[in-house]
C-alpha cells in the first residue's frame, strides 16, 4: 500500500479567542461607560443677600449689569461672569466693540485667540454674553494674542472699567 503524508492543519482557534476578547472588551467598555445622561439637571436657588454678605464682600455686592459696574468700577474688577443679551454699538475696533444696555454703555474687549470662524460683530447687532471679566482698563494692555490696536487703545481711554471676554462666549442673537 502507498504512504500518503498527510499534514495536519494549524488550528486557527487563537483567532477566535482573540476576537471574542476584543468584543467583549468592546461591550464592557460601553456597558460601564460615564455618559453623562444620568446627570441630574437642577434650578438655580435665588439666594437673598444680607447686609452682613454685601459689607464683608463688596465685589459680590449688586447685579452685575453695565449700568452698575459703571456706577462703581472697582467693586467689580476682577469679577467673572457678566452675562446676558446687549446691543452693539458703533465705532468698533479690531478687537473692541461698544455694548449697550438699558441706556448703559460699555467698551468690550476680545481676547484674541484665533477661532475657526471668527465672529462678525457689527453694529445694530444684539449678542449673547455668557462670561466676560470686568477689569481695569490700565490692566487690559497685555491680554493674549496679538499687541492691542491703537484704535482699541484709543477707546478705553477715559473708561473706568472695560468687559474682556472670549469670542466663544458670545453668540449673535440678532443681526443688524
């Protein structure tokens, strides 16, 4: 009779096993993931403030609104946080623009960090302001991104107390 060689296959099993682990590797990862759909959502309080609070921190007295921070510019400097909608008004610089509100008006500074799209702020235009710092306009000179414009320079000159915020924190609610 005739000797046929007969060569044994190699099992291809660890390919399986190492497939099942990658998927359930896959499957834990997305069972045990922190999505943040879970998050509880709450109101926020209004919280009463006392005359005790207002004397021991000035610079958290008030709303902050642009007719109060005009009122007493140095209770506010270094305060973070102004939000709410403003009218823009002319002239405008290469990074400054003049808000308005109920008869207040105020000079706005943007910080200059490049974005992707940059925003086309024009006057007549009403904005969304959701975190700006109001600071001292002497302390204003050295924010990032290119050297100030002699323009923008120029506008702060007699103002107690300029709005510096970050392009991504304003949004055109209404066009002019």
């Amino acid at each position: 009779m005739a000797e046929i060689p007969i060569e044994k296959k190699s099992s291809k099993t660890w390919i399986w096993i190492l497939l099942a682990a990658v998927l359930l590797g896959l499957l834990l990862w997305w069972l045990l993931a922190d999505n943040n759909d879970d998050a509880v959502v709450t109101e926020p309080v209004a919280v009463e403030q006392t005359a005790e609070v207002a004397t021991a921190a000035p610079e958290m007295a008030g709303t902050m609104t642009i007719a109060s921070i005009l009122a007493n510019p140095s209770d506010y400097y270094g305060r973070e946080g102004f939000t709410g909608e403003v009218a823009v008004g002319g002239p405008l610089t290469d990074r400054g623009f003049w808000i308005e509100n109920d008869g207040s008006r105020m000079l706005a500074i943007i910080i200059d960090e490049p974005r992707e799209v940059p925003l086309d702020i024009n006057p007549g235009q009403t904005l969304r302001i959701s975190g700006g710092t109001i600071r001292n306009p002497a302390d204003v000179e050295n924010l990032p991104g290119v050297p100030m414009d002699q323009d923008t320079i120029n506008a702060m000159q007699g103002q107690e107390a300029v709005l510096v915020v970050d392009e991504s924190n304003i949004e055109i609610v209404e066009g002019a």
